[in-house]
C-alpha cells in the first residue's frame, strides 16, 4: 500500500480570534460618565454658588489654616480649627451686616420724619445750593417754588406716591423677604461646606490634582495650581485693598465732616472692590459733605479719594494680582469685568482663574513652536 504524504504546500491559515469590540464599551462608560456629571450638576444647581464661594474662601484661608496647624497639629477628629475658621468667616460677614442693618433701621426712622416734616412745612433751600459753582440762583427759585412750601412739597410728595404705588411695594416687599430667606440658605450651605474643607481639604485637594492630571496630562496639575494661586492674588488685591481704601478713606470722611463716615466707609470698601466702585463711593461722600455746607471738605474727599484709588489701581493691585497670575492687569482687568458680567460677584475671583488658567495654556502650547523655530 502507498504511502500518502501530506501536503506540504501552504494551506488555508486558521481563522484569527475577532478583535475585542473595546469602541463600543469605552463609548459607553464615556457617555455614561457625562450623563452622571450632568445629572450631579443639575441636582446641584441651587447649590452651585454656595459651593463655590466655599471653594474660595477655603482657598483664600488656606494658608492661615496651614500656620494653625503648624502651630497645633489637628486630633483624631479635626475639628477644632475648622470649627474656629469656618466660627470667624461667619462673624466677619454677619457682623457688619447687622450694623448696617441697625443704622439703615435708625436712618430709616430719621426719614419717615424727615419726610413728615417736609409734607407739613415744606422743603428750605439747602445751604449747599447757594455755594455751587454755576447756576445757584436758578436751582434756588425752582427750589422755592417746588419744595419750600408745604402746598408744592405735598405735589411733588404726592406724585411720588404714584409712582410708588402700595402693591408694588407689597410686591416688593415680599420678594425681598424671599430673597432674604434664599440667600440665608445658601449662606448656611456655604458655611457648611467650608467647614469640611478646612477638615478634609488636602485630601480633597490631592485628589482633585490627580483628576486634573488625569483629564488634561502633566499640564492640568500646572493650570489647577495657577488658577489657586489667582484666587489668592485676587483675594489679596480686591478684597484685601479695597478694605484698606475704606479704612483710609473712612478716616478721611471722618475729618471731613461727612455724616456717618463708619457707614460711608464700609460701602466704599465694598465698592472698592469692585473695578471703578471706588469713585462712586467717595464721589457720594462728597455730595453729601456739600449738602452739609461744607464745599472745602468735599474737595477734601474727592482729592482724597482719587489719589488712594490711583494708587491702589496703579501701583498695589498689579503687585498682588499680576505677581500670583502671571498675568498683565490689563487681563486681570478684562478678566474681573467679563466675570461680574457672566457670573455676578462670584466673577471677581472666577473671571482672573479662568484667564489665568487660559494664558497659561496658551503660553504653553505656543512654547513649543518657539522652542522648535530656535
């Protein structure tokens, strides 16, 4: 019998084993991420502002809550200096709310007053209108004639009723008193949430640089430390200016005789914070030291006023701000007013993060190009 032998020619290889269908599956666990962020955002949306306003001042505190425990090393529990952190943040914002509110309450009674005694024996002539520059005598015969007698005062008085008339009021009313309540609710939450931050803060912090690493490679830990270190600055330059050109300036009106300078000068803090606030500030405190007669001590304030603002906005503020940024103030500049355009008074601190955060990208991408010409 004859020996066969097998083919030695190449024949039909084995079939290879389907590629493993991974598209499919990592699409998926891709949408599903974003589904469940955006589910996680939109359930937190009321929350969101008092969320980040607790990331601000955690970050702004920060080092103060470094030196703290430097000083004494926190407990099993860590508590204590959170507690005491989170304890002075809610003074330091109540505390003055409540004068303010107690001085509006007293200025309010001296108006209700003011303005009965106006309906009941008319308006005089201001002393202020006979030292204005130009047109006193006009402004003196339309003020004689309006509001110096009882009979044009109730005319003008009762237009003005008119105009603001009781359900409106009532309808004001009452959205402030919700606005009031929200607002104490977000407040609550925000002290809340910074509490745990000063607890939990470099773990939190830890794991939010791995993500950004992560997400974005070795420059997202980079563009999350800048835009912390812009919230710094920015605090420092805003917040920590503005208070001083309130308290110079208070002092100043104090001088100057303008009525309620502690009042007038905590709005010029406030105002002072906000880019061009300042002059509407000390440019009120003028006008209302030249009601009191006094035209010498509202040169004094407005002289006063533009030479601290100069110096703050040209001289302090790009220090603190630029120098943490890395940014030109022009940026930081264009960054704080398009954030108080987008996002309110949150946009203070988000606006100069967001640019800082983009320059450096930019710087970063455009680096290798310059690096590659040379």
């Amino acid at each position: 019998m004859e020996h066969v032998k097998p083919p030695t020619g190449p024949g039909p290889a084995p079939a290879a084993p389907p590629p493993p269908a991974t598209g499919t599956p990592a699409f998926a666990r891709a949408a599903l991420v974003v589904a469940l962020a955006a589910l996680g955002i939109w359930v937190l949306h009321p929350f969101l502002p008092a969320l980040v306003w607790a990331v601000i001042l955690a970050l702004a505190l920060w080092p103060l809550r470094e030196r703290l425990v430097r000083i004494k090393p926190p407990g099993r529990h860590n508590i204590l200096w959170p507690a005491l952190l989170t304890l002075a943040v809610a003074l330091v914002i109540l505390v003055p709310l409540a004068v303010v509110a107690i001085q509006a309450a007293r200025e309010a009674h001296d108006a209700i007053g003011f303005w009965r005694r106006i309906e009941e024996q008319g308006w005089p002539v201001p002393d202020f209108v006979s030292h204005l520059p130009f047109g006193a005598a006009q402004v003196s015969a339309w003020w004689q004639e309006n509001l110096s007698h009882p009979q044009g005062s109730s005319e003008v008085l009762h237009r003005l009723d008119q105009t603001m008339n009781r359900s409106s009021l009532v309808g004001f009313g009452r959205t402030f008193g919700s606005q009031i309540v929200h607002r104490a609710m977000l407040f609550g939450f925000t002290l809340l949430t910074l509490f745990f931050l000063f607890r939990d803060g470099p773990s939190v912090a830890a794991q939010g640089l791995s993500a950004a690493r992560r997400l974005f490679g070795p420059r997202g830990e980079r563009v999350a430390r800048q835009m912390a270190a812009s919230v710094h600055g920015t605090v420092d330059g805003l917040v920590l200016v503005g208070l001083g050109e309130g308290f110079l300036l208070g002092v100043v009106y104090y001088f100057a005789g303008v009525p309620h300078p502690v009042l007038l000068g905590a709005f010029t803090a406030l105002a002072a914070m906000i880019p061009f606030g300042a002059p509407v500030a000390f440019g009120l405190a003028g006008l209302l030291a030249a009601a009191q007669g006094s035209v010498t001590g509202a040169i004094v304030v407005v002289v006063a006023g533009l030479v601290v603002t100069f110096v703050a906005d040209h001289f302090v503020r790009p220090v603190l701000i630029g120098g943490a940024t890395r940014l030109p103030f022009l940026w930081v500049l264009l960054g704080i007013l398009g954030g108080v355009e987008s996002f309110g008074l949150l946009g203070l601190f988000l606006g100069p993060a967001v640019m800082a955060a983009v320059v450096l990208l930019w710087r970063e991408y455009t680096a290798g190009d310059e690096r590659a010409v040379a």
